[in-house]
C-alpha cells in the first residue's frame, strides 16, 4: 500500500511541477531513476520509444507504464491519476474563472494576442513534426543527408487527400500507418 | 449522467486516435469537439492551448478537462480528463505484459514512420482554421510568425513566450484595435 502510496505521489509531484507536454516529464523522471530501484535509464529510453508509437498522449503514455513497471496494472492507474491530479484541480479553477470574466476587457485583450502567440507555437511544433518525418533532421541542426524522398511523395499525397476528401482524420493517419508497412518506411 | 458517460466516450475514442503529444491531438479535437459536438469553438481551443501550455500538467488533460468542466462542471471536466487517459492505460498496460519489445518490431517502425508524416500533415491543416480565428489583422500575423520563429529556432520555452504575448495583449490589445492598426 505504501508503495502505491508513494508511487501516487511522485507523480502528483510530476504533474505539478512539469509545464508544457509531455517530454518536459522526462528530467523528473530521471530524478525517480536515481531515487528508486525500480527504474533504469534503459526502461526510461524504451518507455519514450513506446509512449511514441502507442496512440494516447505521451505524459500519460509514459505514466502509465512507470507504474506497470512499479506494481503492475493498479501502478499504471495510479500513476496516472497521480499525474492528472494537481491537472484537474488547477484547470477547474482556470476555468471557472475564465467564465466569470470572459466579458472583461483585460481578459479579452490578453487573449487577443495569445492566441496568434498560441497559433504560432502549434505551427513551430509541426515544422518540427515534419521536418523530423522528412529530413529526419532539426530545423536547428538541418541536413540533406537523410532527407527521405518516400516520406515527401506521401506528405504531398496526404496534403491532397486532406484537402480534397472531407474523412475523419483518423482515416488519413490509418492510410498513412498502412503505406509504411507496404512501402517499408 | 447521459452527458458524463458521453463526455467519456467521446475523450477516449479521441485518447485511442491520438498519436505523439497533445499537438497531434489538436486535429481531432477541431473534427470531432468543433465540427460534430459543437462544445467548444476554435478560439475556445486555441486559448485552451494556450492556457495548458503555461500551466502545469499535459496540454491533452489539461484540454480534456477544460472542455469536460465548460459541458458539466466539475465531474465533466473529471469524466473527460478519466476519458482521455483510459486507452493509454489499457494499451500501455498490455504492451508492457507481452510485447517488451514492440517499439522494434519491423512493421510497428514503418507504421510510424507514415503516421509521423501524416500527423506533421494534420497538424499543418489545424495552424491553417486556427489562423482564421487568431489573425485578425497586420499585427496579429506578425506576432504568430514572430513565435512561430523563435519557438522553431531558439531554446526559449514555450510557458516564457505565452506571457510575454498576454503581457503585450494586456498593454497594447485596445491600442492595436482602437487606431485600426488591424486593417488588413
């Protein structure tokens, strides 16, 4: 119990103090490698490797499976609501808030400039998705050298099939997911 | 309850659908929120966004729980956000049980490899229907080409530029729109 307990904790801890996404959960998680047994630098690099090719969010993804790793499928829950805990409580009161002044000038005109702000940083995080899926490169550190000529045909290719067919979105990443496995990407 | 237990479902189907981040879950939430439940507007998710990104925790619960809390107060916001995580914790937990190694396999690879460059795709699209929300005019495009600039090229963290810009906005928002610096 204690160690569920604790577990509960560290990532209450986690959830609190890591701002902004999931990968900005790793530093804390090197943290709980050099506290605790159970944890190893090789399960924090398998853990990334998975979190990324299992849908889910990646925070939640790498909650989930420290605490499978800790005390098996009851770790992963709690974990997980360890990590979500400090999220909804702040939240809820953001919002709650929000609702009460979102007629008020101040709070107009701060969003006024947040959300070009906001539209910019989601633009900047997928010119990194996809420079990363077609050059297999940063944009900081960019070269031709792995630049993948069958990653680019089916950029373009999913740029028309978005644009032209009105399908869920879900059916452009199965497409995508099933051109890889037959072209070998 | 009927709205809790939908609030759920309809957050875990997107939780099964989501692949790397709360950024490639922006796509899926415009569809499946904006488009066919109509809780939340663009800009809605957009300053949820913004809010998540400078506030503690993972921008995918933390929008979870907004959009839950704005439909059914607190146990919405609690039903969305348990919605979310739910298939990470089933998928994660079987993987972990028998296939330890998953993330090598062949075919999980190449599968992903397409998926990445899908997901880069969305996610091109989404920025396109945000700027119509967000771009009202000169000065608001220079500021998203200004973040979306020094987000791509420097270390500077994302919480540091999201201030900056509502500390701007607070200051300069009524100037910009009273002197018709806007036009476009």
């Amino acid at each position: 119990m204690s160690a569920l307990l604790l577990l509960y904790f560290e990532f209450l801890k986690i959830g609190l103090f890591a701002v902004g996404g999931g990968l900005a959960t790793l530093p804390f998680l090197y943290d709980l490698e050099s506290k605790y047994t159970w944890l190893t630098a090789a399960m924090i690099g398998d853990m990334v490797a998975i979190s990324e090719s299992t849908p889910g969010p990646m925070g939640v993804n790498m909650a989930t499976y420290v605490g499978f790793q800790n005390s098996g499928v009851i770790g992963s829950v709690i974990a997980t609501l360890g990590l979500i805990t400090p999220s909804i409580i702040i939240i809820i009161i953001i919002a709650n808030i929000l609702v009460k002044f979102k007629e008020s000038k101040i709070v107009k005109n701060v969003f006024y400039t947040l959300r070009p702000a906001a539209t910019g940083l989601i633009a900047s995080a997928g010119l990194s998705v996809i420079m990363l899926a077609i050059f297999k490169t940063n944009i900081t550190a960019f070269t031709f050298s792995k630049f993948d000529f069958k990653c680019l045909l089916l950029f373009i290719f999913m740029i028309i099939f978005t644009w032209k067919t009105k399908f869920h979105p879900i059916v452009a990443i199965a497409i995508s997911g099933a051109i890889g496995i037959l072209f070998s990407f | 309850m009927k709205v809790l237990l939908e609030l759920f479902i309809t957050f875990a189907k997107m939780g099964v659908v989501t692949f790397g981040g709360g950024y490639a879950m922006l796509p899926i939430l415009q569809r499946t929120v904006v488009d066919d439940k109509k809780w939340a507007t663009e800009e809605e998710i957009l300053d949820y966004y913004a809010i998540g990104q400078c506030t503690p925790g993972i921008i995918a619960v933390n929008t979870a729980t907004f959009i839950g809390y704005k439909q059914k107060g607190i146990l919405g916001g609690i039903s969305a956000t348990l919605g979310v995580i739910f298939p990470s914790i089933i998928i994660i937990g079987i993987i972990s049980a028998f296939l330890k190694n998953f993330s090598d396999l062949a075919v999980v690879q190449h599968a992903f490899a397409g998926i990445r460059v899908c997901v880069g795709v969305l996610i091109l699209n989404a920025v396109i229907k945000l700027w119509k929300g967000a771009v009202k005019g000169k000065v608001t495009a220079a500021i998203m080409f200004f973040v979306l600039i020094i987000s791509a090229f420097t270390d500077i963290s994302s919480v540091l530029i999201v201030i900056a810009a509502g500390i701007f906005g607070l200051f300069f928002a009524g100037k910009i729109q009273n002197k018709g610096a806007e036009k476009k």
